[in-house]
C-alpha cells in the first residue's frame, strides 16, 4: 500500500481564513480524493483531484470554497476558502493506483475554527 | 446515499470471533463488497474486499453470500486494538464508472476485556 502523508496533522484557524491542506504520497497513483468527516458523523466525497485538469466535485461542494490542485502524481492540496466554525472536521485524502481496485487513506487533517 | 445497512454498535469479547454483518441487498453485478475500519479518528484502514467468492487475508475473512446481497465480516481473534469504526461499502469495478467510496455510519465494534 501506499504511504500518505498530509500537513498539516492538525491546526486551529480564524474564521474568515483559508487554510492549505497538503497530501503527499511515496509512489504515483492515478486517483488522489478529498474527504471531510464533521464531528460524530461519518465521511463524505468532496472531490476528485484530476491530474492536468479541474477537480470533479460532488454535489454540495463548490471549487470556489474548496479550491483542489494535483499539479503531478503524488501530490494534491485542498484549500478550505473564508473559513467558518462549521468548516471544523477531519479533512482527509486518499489514493488508488492504477493497477490496484483499492483506496487508501492518509491520516488526516484536523480543523477547528473559532 | 449509502448502498448498505449495518448494526449501530455490537460489542465482542476480546479473544473471541467478531462477526459484523452487512445487508447491499441492491449490489449489482459489477460491485465490489469493501471493508474499512476507523480507530478513534485516524484515516480509514483498508481490511478486505470481495466480488463473490469468500475471501481472506491476514486481517480478516470476508464472507459474501451466493446471492450477494449481504456479506460478514470476521476478525477471528478480536483484540483491544480492533475497537473501531467497521464500513461496508459497494463499489464499482475499476472501468466501470465513478469508483468513489461512499460511506455510511458503519458499525461501531467494541472489544470487551
């Protein structure tokens, strides 16, 4: 399996703010995904990373409040835009290769935003 | 929305089998039966998946019925470490369309001392 990393592990922002989440992994992968897991709930798709091309977002999401970037393939970050306390959650990527049928997780980010 | 239904919460004795139970009773046929667990907030640890055929590996068996409408899970051996957050979730086959992960409230697994 892949080795994910994500920075950063944690932090505590200002509302109005935007925050840079980073995911990086050892090897190239073919598919980088965002998650979000709001507090007590389970996770949900964000977005696709695309490399060369725009994200594909899932309804509810927009590119304006969450701007993604994968300049190659082992890298990808999702910005959270003009944050708001209800922005506070895990943000987490993962990856599939492309001869693998199976996703792997990085550790996550974690947001708190007074 | 989620393809599965689980149990909310079971508990296990440490030492002894746990078996969580998973019902996709709308599985199609180019769906595959993937497990993932959750220990106290880290990122999703993949476990097993499966088409049809029962499957195991060093983590676990995965136990998938013939008319794949429901699946199990089995630690054998369940220790403190597997308390967690269990996920069953149905994907499509690689090619076959979008292979997001859709994931719903799981199983909560708590391993009794």
């Amino acid at each position: 399996s892949a080795v994910i990393s994500q920075k950063p592990s944690r932090d505590i922002c200002q509302r109005g703010t935007s925050l840079t989440i980073q995911c990086q992994v050892d090897s190239q992968v073919t598919m980088m995904f965002w998650y979000r897991q709001q507090p007590g709930q389970s996770l949900t798709l964000i977005a696709t990373a695309n490399q060369g091309s725009e994200a594909t977002y899932e309804s509810g999401f927009v590119i304006d409040k969450f701007p993604i970037s994968r300049p190659n393939l082992t890298f990808s970050t999702l910005t959270v835009s003009n944050m708001s306390p209800e922005d506070s959650s895990i943000y987490l990527c993962s990856v599939e290769g492309k001869n693998t049928d199976t996703q792997y997780f990085g550790p996550g980010t974690r947001l708190t935003v007074l | 929305d989620a393809k599965t239904t689980q149990p909310p919460s079971m508990d296990c004795a440490e030492g002894r089998a746990a078996n969580l139970p998973c019902n996709h009773s709308t599985i199609s046929g180019n769906e595959y039966v993937y497990w993932y667990r959750q220990i106290h907030s880290q990122g999703p640890q993949y476990i097993i998946h499966g088409l049809k055929n029962n499957e195991t590996n060093e983590m676990a068996s995965l136990i998938i019925t013939e008319d794949r409408k429901s699946s199990t899970l089995i630690l054998p051996h369940a220790t403190l470490r597997d308390t967690a957050v269990y996920y069953c979730i149905v994907r499509v086959a690689k090619g076959f369309g979008n292979e997001k992960l859709t994931f719903g409230t799981g199983t909560r697994l708590t391993i009794i001392p």
